[in-house]
C-alpha cells in the first residue's frame, strides 16, 4: 500500500506539472516593441523612367504589383520548408540574360552561375541564416536533458567499498511572456530573407561582370584585328611611295613616312594582344577556372576576323514601382528594417520579468540492477527573474535597438532613391550611346572612301603623301571608335539591366 501511495503522489506531481505548464501557454501571446510593415516609398518616385519608350512597363497596368508577392515569397524565410537558392529560382524559365545571340556568352552564364565561388560563398551564407532561424525557433520550445553517473567509493575503512547509481532527466521552459524571443526569431527570419536578396545580388552582378568582360574580351579581340589590317594597310601604302620612290616620282621623305607608319602600326600590335589575354584572363577568373582553361572557349575561330561584341538584347521593361520590387539592394535594406524592427520588440521585452518552468526527476540506486528499489525524486517548479537594476544598460539596449531601426530606415530610403537614379542614368546613356551609332557607321564609310581617293590621287601624282597618311590613321580611329561603340552598346545595356534587377 506504501508503494501504491507513493505512486499516486508521483502521478499528482505530474499532472501539475502539465497543468502548470498549460496555464503558462496563455501567457505567450504579448508582444512589445512594433509589427513590422512595409516602408511606403517617397511619393515623389516617378510612374516611368524618361527616356525609356515603350519599354517602360509602366503601360502594362498592374505588371509592377503582380510580381511584388512572388518576389517576396521567393526569400520568405521558412525554416521548415527551406528557402529556396535565390540564382536557382532566378535561372527557372525565361531569363532576360539567356537571351543573348551568342552562343559562348550564354555558355560562360551558365557555367558562372554553377562555378563563381563568390556566388557560392553568397550561398553559404544564406544556409548560415537559415540555421540562425532554426536556433532562434528553438529559444520557443522547452529543453530537455538526461543526466548519469556510477560512483565507486573506497573509505579509509580497510575492505570497504561503497557504490552508487544515479539516473536523472530534467526540462525547463523560459515562457515568452512579452515576446522577447519571437521578437528575435522574427529577425532572425528577415535576416534569412536578407541573406536570399544578398544572393540575388551576387547573382545579378556576376551575370553583369561576365557579360561585360565577354564584351571586353570580343572588343579587344576586334580592334587587334583592326590593328593588324591597319598594319596591313601601311604595308601597302609603304609599297606605293617605294613605287613612285624608285620611279623618280617622289622625294625619299615619303618612303621614310611610310615606314615609320609601319613601325607605329606594328608597336600598337602586342599590347592589343596582351588586352585580349587580360580580358580572357578576367573570364576564367569570373567562372573560378585556372589561367588558359578556357582558352579555346574564348579564341577567336578566325583571328583575321573575330566575333564582334555581343549584340544585346532590348533591355527589360521595368517602371519604377516594379525596380523597387524586384532590386535586390532595396529589398535586402527592407529585410535589414524589418530585422532591426524586430529587434526593438526583444530589447523592450529584456526590461520585464521572466518566468521559468523547471521539473527534474532523479533515481538514485545502490547497484546497477536494484533500481526498482531506487530512490525517486521529483521536482518542479516556476521562477521569476525580475530586472531590478542592471545599471541603465537594459535601457540603453532599447535606445540602441530604436536608434538601429532609425537608420536602417534612412538606409532603405537611400537604397530607394539611388536605384532610381541608377536606372534614370542607365537608361539616359544607353540612348546617347544608341544615338551615336549611326555617325560612327557613316565616318567609318566615308573614310574608307576617302582613303581610296587619297590612294588614287597618289598614285597618279596629284596628291600628297601626308594626304593618305591621314585617311589611314582617321580611318583606324573610326574603325575602332566603331568597335568601341558596339561593345558600349553591350555593357550600357547590361548596366541597365542590374539597375533594373533584370532576372
């Protein structure tokens, strides 16, 4: 009977236990410090880019608004489901950056985004937050823990030996009674989302870099071409004033101009070919490749006649609203408000009482198989942690927390309003750039026609020397403003593409 009543007072303790631990429950619904909502950008953003044509998104109604919740949902943090890898949802479908005519360039985009270690460095980072969001979900729930030990005890006593056994578990529960620690996994949360934009980010700049340095390479490639044509054409010219030198038509100060432009044409030649291996260079590095890996990706096919820059694709429509939407700075400022909004809400809940829930069972026992004989004990209960002073560093935690918040606002509104600026920019020079390339065309036609008649009054012994020395070099300065042009027209258009946050 003993034993039954022992039992009976056990499964009492128990079941307050239990009922005290669900009486605290209710307990957990205060939260102190502000809910977080979205910060409304300044009403002097305008409704479309100027400049930016039909192109502008802005036409097609609510596009802007249709894709704010996917975006967001893409980085919602969500330590259950995981959180996607920003460049893998980026990449699904139709990405505007795919869509390059040029077969090598859309190569070296794939292949960056699987190999780029700054990119999988981004990634890490954000499994970092994620786990930080698990932890912080932790801080919720009650702890458990088990506990044991054998004990071997010789006293001065000859012969006598003593043991024991010992068995315990215990759990505790601090209860969130205003909020602290949802306050913190709540920032934890849009710390992870910030991580996802942070990736996004990368994402977006490595695809600008590869592009550009795609573009850099084609353009170093070209204007060597142009130079070893020019060196050619020199080669030629220098034929004809020996001609006319050995026919008694002209003086040798001709002959001596001529080769002179030969060897200036010729000393152009290796450091055009160490620009078209730097860029080449810059590639590999980009894609984490060694020097030369990627040597016969990125040659020329045919030296004398290279590819061209990269002609770009028309850049993506977007309008201010959906830019603010879809750029990963802005949105990644918005994640870091979010999280010091949370944060204010944690530090104001450390300045109130606190509320723990203990229980611990231990058995206690003579030898490794008496434990039905064990000494059993239970205990339980609750305690409170009031801060009565701790010196004004709980308050000046929450100023701190306020005034964080305060200038992760002024960083959101600047994140806002330079990727405006940003976007207005890019699209003002892409079309200045755009306007140029028709004069640049015609000044490399007329050259070219102005060359041949400088040639043929040479050579008929009405015009002067210097005459087709100037065509050939005003010749070479609009070939290869020409290739320059082209490769501007790729890297303004890549530039406005980031500025948009084009995926």
């Amino acid at each position: 009977m003993k034993t039954t009543g022992k039992k009976k007072s056990e499964r009492r303790s128990i079941s307050r236990v239990a009922a005290s631990a669900a009486l605290a429950l209710p307990l957990c619904g205060c939260l102190l410090g502000p809910d977080w909502s979205e910060p409304t950008p300044p009403t002097s953003i305008p409704e479309r880019f100027r400049g930016a044509g039909s192109n502008d998104a802005a036409e097609s109604g609510g596009a802007a608004e249709a894709r704010i919740p996917a975006d967001e949902a893409l980085f919602q943090a969500d330590a259950e489901s995981g959180t996607p890898a920003p460049h893998d949802a980026a990449t699904a479908g139709e990405s505007w950056w795919m869509r390059w005519d040029d077969p090598v360039l859309r190569r070296l985009l794939a292949k960056g985004c699987a190999t780029n270690l700054t990119l999988a460095q981004a990634a890490e980072r954000t499994i970092q937050a994620r786990e930080a969001v698990e932890a912080a979900r932790a801080a919720l729930l009650p702890t458990l823990g088990a506990s044991g030990a054998a004990t071997r005890t010789r006293s001065f006593d000859p012969g006598r030996t003593d043991k024991s056994w010992r068995a315990g578990a215990d759990a505790a529960w601090e209860i969130d009674l205003f909020g602290g620690a949802r306050r913190t996994a709540e920032a934890a949360a849009a710390e992870l989302e910030g991580a996802g934009w942070s990736e996004r980010d990368a994402l977006l700049s490595l695809r600008a870099e590869i592009v550009s340095a795609y573009a850099t390479l084609r353009l170093a490639q070209t204007s060597l071409a142009i130079a070893r044509d020019n060196l050619a054409a020199e080669r030629d010219n220098a034929e004809i004033a020996r001609a006319k030198g050995r026919s008694g038509f002209t003086s040798g100060s001709d002959v001596a101009a001529a080769e002179a432009a030969i060897a200036t044409a010729e000393a152009g030649i290796p450091s055009r070919e160490a620009a078209a291996d730097s860029a080449a260079r810059a590639l590999e590095l980009l894609l984490a490749r060694a020097p030369d890996e990627l040597e016969e990706l990125l040659a020329a096919p045919d030296p004398a006649a290279p590819p061209p820059p990269p002609v770009a694709p028309e850049p993506p429509g977007a309008a201010p609203p959906q830019v603010l939407a879809q750029r990963p700075d802005v949105r990644r400022a918005a994640a870091a408000l979010h999280a010091a909004t949370a944060r204010i809400g944690a530090a104001k809940a450390a300045r109130w009482p606190s509320i723990d829930l203990a229980a611990g069972l231990t058995l206690s026992a003579q030898g490794a198989t008496s434990w039905s004989d064990a000494v059993k004990s239970l205990a339980f209960g609750p305690s409170l942690n009031v801060p009565v002073f701790r010196g004004g560093a709980l308050a000046a935690a929450e100023r701190h927390a306020d005034s964080v918040a305060r200038e992760a606002l002024l960083a959101w509104h600047e994140a806002v309003l330079s990727a405006i600026h940003e976007a207005q920019v890019a699209w003002t020079q892409l079309n200045a750039e755009r306007a140029r390339g028709p004069a640049l065309e015609r000044a490399v036609a007329r050259d070219e026609e102005a060359l041949e008649a400088a040639r043929e009054r040479y050579r008929a012994g009405s015009g002067d020397w210097t005459d087709v020395l100037v065509r050939q070099t005003a010749l070479l300065a609009a070939r290869l403003s020409l290739a320059q042009h082209r490769a501007d027209l790729a890297t303004l258009t890549v530039a406005l593409a980031k500025a948009l946050g084009a995926e």
